[in-house]
C-alpha cells in the first residue's frame, strides 16, 4: 500500500541537473524521454558532475506544468544543492518552492512498476482525499538510499497543493 503524508517546506530546495519537456501521454506511450534521461545520468555519471551537492539522492523535479497531468512539463533529473553557482555546462537548474506537499510513499519493489503504480494512485487520488487541490506547479520525487537498489526501490513523490484558504 502506499503510504500518504503531508509536509510543509519550510525552505526551497535548489536542484541542478539535466532537463527535457515532456508529457504523460508520451511517458506512457513508450515514446518518453525520462528513460533516456535516467541512462544519460547514470551513463555520464552527472551527480559527480554536480558542484555542491547537499545530498547523495537524486531529484526528480516536475515543473512549469501547461495545465495538469495531461500537458507538458518540465523534468529535471539531478541533486540538491546548496547554491546554484558553477551550474555545468549542459545542464540547468530548478528551485522546488516552499509550500504544502502531499507525500506518496511508494512500495518496495523494481523502481519502474513502484514509481508507474504510484502515479497511477497519484492521477486517481481527489483533491478531497489531499484535502486541497494539486497545485500543479512544482512536484518532485526523493531518490535517497532507500532507492539504491533498483530491483528493490522506495521513492518519495512530493505533490504540491494549493494554498489553504
């Protein structure tokens, strides 16, 4: 099952990595981009690329939403930082704003079927079962230590919500 919590953040999480745009109809029609992007990123090695890392995991972040999840967006694959100098050449930066997040909690089990089944839940789930509308603004997903093993993965997918009020 997959385990649903909220959180405020409180400071903006800077993250540097390699970006595409894209959308969901693509993902899901084997046509995506994100598989490559992950092979790229593991194939080149970028998170030794990155300067200032704040963290060993790997960020997802969704951003610059057209509408909801059927427009397109931006994907940035890549690591917190603590400051977005000296970003490589090749690659851009995102700032996940502060503000209310719902956070998914995937299952344990090969990272494609536990991340695909998670956004499967993700798109079902009402803004009366989040409590509030999704923003569709910024959303991102935590690749920590309890994703090293792709076989045997667990993933955070933070979903930001609207304000309250």
């Amino acid at each position: 099952m997959i385990h649903l919590t909220d959180k405020t953040l409180t400071d903006p999480i800077a993250v540097i990595g390699i970006q595409i745009r894209t959308n969901n109809a693509s993902e899901l029609s084997g046509q995506g981009q994100i598989g490559a992007l992950w092979g790229r990123l593991f194939a080149e090695n970028l998170p030794s690329q990155i300067p200032h890392r704040a963290s060993e995991s790997i960020l997802a972040v969704y951003s610059n939403y057209d509408s909801d999840e059927n427009g397109d967006y931006d994907y940035l694959l890549g690591c917190p930082v603590t400051t977005i100098e000296n970003v490589p050449a090749g690659m851009t930066y995102a700032a996940i704003p502060t503000g209310d997040y719902a956070v998914f909690t995937t299952e344990t089990g090969p990272v494609k079927e536990v991340m695909q089944a998670a956004w499967k839940h993700i798109w079902s789930v009402s803004a009366t079962d989040f409590g509030r509308k999704r923003a569709f603004l910024t959303d991102y997903e935590v690749y920590d230590h309890r994703a090293s093993d792709p076989a045997n993965a667990q993933v955070e997918i933070h979903i930001g919500l609207e304000t309250a009020g």
